[in-house]
C-alpha cells in the first residue's frame, strides 16, 4: 500500500515473464513501512474525520415540505408539543384544532386562568404508533415542524448503545469507502500513492467538501450540489477522469449518509457530477469551465425531473427542485473559473489557459533567452514542432509538449558559448578538460531549475527542465575522456556514471516525447547530406539506445507508442530538410557610362 513504484527491467535484462501491474512483494510485507504508514494515517485521519463530521451532525432530518412519500410516517416515541394559540376564545381555538385533527384527543390548556384572553399554552400529546401523514400526501409547513419535533424527540430517546452502534455504522461505512480509493490508487495511480503532499491535498480537499456540503445542504437553499460538482471538476483537472468519478460517487455515497437523503438525490447527483467529469477535456478558454458546469446542471435538471417523477412528486416539487439543481451546477462553473489561479497553485497543475499564456514569445524569461542564446532558441523552437507532432499522434497533450519545449533549455542562457548552437566558429572546450566540460553541459540543467524558481514557472514545465536529459551519457565526452586515457597510457579508469545525468527519467509520455525530440533534432544538425534513408536510420537508433540504456522505463510509454513517435518525427525531419530548387544566377550588367 502507497509502496514504492516499481521499475521494470531493461530489456537486456528481462528475464522472460509477462510485465504485470502487480508487484512481485507482498502487500502486507509493505504495509510495514514507515513512509507507507504515514499515508495510511492521514487517509484513515481523515476518515474519522469524516466520520466525526456525520455524527456531529447528527442522525439527519430527510424530510422537506412538498415532498411525497410512498410510506407512512408514524411517531416512533412518545412526545409532547407546547402550542401558543393565538384565538380571542380558548375554547374556540381548542376546538378548531380537533376539528382540523391539528389536536389529538387529551390535548390540554396549562393555563387556568381567563379562557378569554389570548396566547394561552396548549399541550398536544402524540402517542407512540399515531399517524402523522400519509402516504402520498404532500408534507405542509405545519407538519414538517411536528417531523422537527418527533424526530427531537426520539433522538433524546436513543439509548448510549444506540449512539455508540450508529457511530460505529458510520465508521465502517466511511472505511469502506476509503478502502476502495486507497485499493484503486495503489493499483492505478501509484504516482499519487507515492506522494504524501498529494494525498494530504486530496484527503483536505475530501474533508471540506462534505463539511462545506453540509452546511449547503440547509433549507431551503439544499446546495450540496455546489462543491460536489467544484471537486468533481478540480480531480478531473489535477488527476484524471477516472480517479475522479471514483472521488465522486464515494464523496456522493457519504454526502448522502450524512444527510440522510432519499436513494434519488444520490442519482441526480451522480449523474451531474459523471457529465462534468466526462465532459472536461481541455481547458483552453475562459469559459469553458462553465460550459462544462451548464452540461452537469442540466443533467442534474433531467435526472431530478426523472427521479421526480418515478418517486410521483408534486409538479411545483418536481420544477423547483430542477431548477434549482440547474442553477447549482452552472454556479459552480463560475465559481471554479474564479478560482482557478488558486486551485493550479495548490495542485500543481496547469491548465491550457496557463499553458497558452506560457507560449506567448513575450514571456520574460523566453524573452531572455532570445537575447543571451538566440541558437538555443532557435533549436527550442525547431523540437517544439517535432515533439507536439509526435505527442498529437500518439494522444498525449501537444500543447503542454510543446511549450514544456520552449523552455527545456532555458538553463543554456547563462553559459551560452558553451553550446554549440551558440558558437560563431570557436568552440571553447577545446581548452577544457572532458570531466570539466562535462560539468558544464550537465550543468545546463541546475541552471534552467534555478531559473524556472525564479521565474515562476508551473511544476510540469519545471518537470520538462529536470528530465529531457533523463540519465544519458554525454557520449561526446565520455569518449574524449577514454581516448585521452588511452592516449596518455593510463588504461580505461574513466567512470561512467560522473559522464549521466543526474535525472529523473522521464515521467510521464509528454517529458519522453521531448527527450527523443530533443536528441534528434541536435543529431539531425550533425548530418552532412541529410537524405530521407539517412533521418529515418538516425531517429530509429537514437530511439533504440534510448529505449536499451531503460529511458523509457517510468514514462508511461508503449513499444506501439514508441513506433508512432519514430514514424512522427522522421516526418518532421524529411520536411524541416526538404529539398529546394536551385534557382539559376541572375547576373546583372552594369551600363558603361
């Protein structure tokens, strides 16, 4: 459980057995381990929590004015109401309420005193066993307020065992649900499994959408729909759509345990909350978020008048409860548009609308780059285009490629002259040591992670600046250094690893897709006729020493996926170099004066 992600072996090393999903170590071995128990204490942390929350709140009140039930409702405890009638005769208003069956048989006045006078105190008794409305009938304010006072009643009646067994019932209930989460993260999204911070923003973000749901949930505004539909679309927008329909049918199955609400509340939310997961995709505008949150309002608005109507609720019943749920749902959209800026911070995600407004070439740090080390930004733009080619045909964000690609080398501007890209003719390693050279080229690296803190940069394009390189060999110098060696007769003492860098591999499909981008695009410069046989057998085997030095192994990337990279960019490449027409001299013949 949240144990350590397992690499898979290199191909060299494989030993024959089908690659599962499933680790090879048992899971209770890892539920053993410190950092892994931590995890599990914040989620069971914030399962009691949630359990605290629904039995502070109390056993809930379902009932609401208007609704039908196909039940009878009947006192379970015996319990008394004190009346303050307001009729000029006591005798009259007594009477009036028998008659109207508002005042059952044994009603008294505790007053004594003028029977005339106004405001006197009548007591109703309700026997255990009476009926207080019938089935069918649509609940009045009157005796919803008779519910209130039932239903007080009997919860002063509840035993300490009672209380004690409806707490433990609401334990197991929260525990089930988290173990389901917890199960499908381990199996599925053992990133997230991995990452304490994350875990402890997902159980937060948990927490407060059921307290902030019960508060909402009040008459008669009934608005738990507004943050379940926010926290649908946030894990939809940091994780993915599948995590966050689990998120959400569990945050729903526990909303609905809190409250106690009826089994066709459950589906209107379920179903608003599935269409604004389903349909969240790309956000690249402004309001999209809020188109998003108009397609689950009117879900909610048809599964409210589907269940409504199933359940033969009263027309206005059924038409207001639409029409608020439709509000709800398109209100989050606009509260989520708000605060977007926030919710990207906290998550660490970026949004296309960030990533756009990355792109713009008049970003300062780009801007800087320009200045210092126009080659490199040159070359920043050229495997930019190769890699959101490369990334759109597999199914993986082109947008967020490509800008990752514009800022991969950002680090290069401090140390231009060192890069070839940069150079006019000199080329200052030539005077260095390849153990010193190489510590100014893997430095390139430090560099751009210290620029893109400075400037601000969202933590995945950070994440492009860190891995592009992944591990690899800076095989230039590498064999400078052995030729050296050999040259000076001290035999091969050179160290490989001081000659990698120091990584991460790439982490996801996009950060793979630029590491390959980025090696042919420099390897494709070197070429001295670059023919279209000549770019094909470069791309494949830059990708084969890539994929055999294990790369690729934490990136997410398929052998399939892998072929239609190599077949994107020897694409690209055949068009960057295409050939041109040589167009004939025009020599021009000066007049003689």
């Amino acid at each position: 459980m949240f144990g350590p992600l397992k690499k898979h072996p290199r191909l060299g090393q494989w030993n024959g057995r089908t690659r599962s999903s499933r680790s090879d170590e048992p899971m209770l071995h890892k539920l053993w381990r410190r950092p892994v128990l931590l995890r599990l204490a914040v989620v069971w942390l914030t399962t009691l929590t949630a359990t605290a929350l629904a039995y502070t709140w109390g056993p809930p009140l379902p009932f609401r004015v208007g609704e039908r039930y196909p039940y009878d409702l009947r006192v379970r405890v015996d319990f008394e109401v004190v009346n303050q009638v307001e009729l000029v005769n006591q005798k009259e208003a007594l009477r009036s309420l028998q008659a109207r069956g508002q005042l059952p048989a044994g009603a008294e006045d505790r007053d004594a005193g003028d029977r005339g006078e106004a405001g006197r105190a009548v007591v109703e008794r309700y026997p255990r066993g009476m009926l207080l409305i019938q089935r069918g009938e649509p609940i009045t304010e009157r005796q919803l307020a008779l519910l209130h006072e039932e239903h007080g009643a009997y919860l002063r009646w509840q035993s300490r065992t009672e209380r004690i067994c409806r707490g433990v019932g609401l334990f197991l209930i929260f525990a089930l649900l988290s173990g389901l989460v917890v199960l499908y993260v381990v199996r599925f999204q053992t990133g997230l499994a991995q990452s304490l911070p994350t875990i402890a923003k997902v159980c937060a973000l948990v927490v407060f959408t059921l307290a902030l749901g019960a508060l909402l949930s009040r008459a008669p505004w009934h608005a738990m729909l507004i943050p379940l539909t926010v926290t649908a679309m946030i894990l939809t927008l940091a994780y993915n759509p599948q995590f966050a329909l689990l998120m959400s049918f569990s945050l729903t199955l526990g909303m609905t345990v809190m409250l106690g609400t009826d089994i066709r509340y459950l589906l209107e939310q379920i179903g608003g909350q599935a269409a604004a997961v389903l349909l969240l995709r790309n956000v690249r505008t402004r309001t999209r978020l809020v188109q998003v949150a108009v397609g689950a309002g009117l879900t909610y608005l048809v599964m409210t008048v589907a269940t409504g109507l199933l359940s033969r609720q009263t027309a206005v019943l059924i038409a207001a409860d639409a029409l608020r749920n439709f509000v709800w749902g398109t209100l989050a959209g606009f509260l989520l548009t708000g605060c977007l800026p926030l919710v990207e911070k906290l998550f660490g995600i970026v949004t296309d609308i960030s990533l756009l407004e990355l792109a713009d070439g008049a970003h300062p740090l780009l801007q800087e780059l320009v200045r210092r080390a126009p080659g490199t930004y040159t070359h920043s733009i050229t495997v930019a285009t190769l890699a959101e080619a490369a990334a759109e045909g597999i199914g993986a964000n082109p947008l967020l490629t490509r800008v990752g690609s514009y800022f991969h080398d950002v680090g290069k501007m401090l140390k231009p002259h060192y890069f070839v890209e940069n150079q006019s003719g000199e080329n200052r390693h030539d005077a260095l040591e390849p153990a010193l050279s190489t510590l100014i080229i893997i430095g390139h690296v430090k560099d751009g992670l210290a620029l893109a803190r400075q400037y601000r940069l969202p933590q995945p394009i950070v994440e492009f600046i860190s891995q592009h390189h992944g591990t690899t060999l800076v095989e230039y110098f590498y064999r400078e250094a052995i030729r050296l060696q050999e040259t000076n007769g001290h035999g091969n003492f050179v160290l490989e690893p001081s000659f990698r860098y120091p990584g991460p591999k790439p982490q996801n499909r996009e950060n793979g897709i630029l590491m390959l981008a980025d090696a042919v695009e420099s390897a494709s410069r070197a070429l001295s006729d670059p023919t279209p046989g000549s770019m094909r057998k470069l791309v494949h085997d830059l990708l084969m020493k890539r994929l055999l030095d294990g790369q690729f192994e934490e990136s997410g990337l398929t052998l399939t996926e892998l072929h239609l990279i190599e077949e994107s960019l020897c694409k690209s490449l055949i068009a960057l170099f295409h050939a041109r027409i040589k167009y004939p001299e025009v020599r021009i013949h000066e007049k003689a004066s």
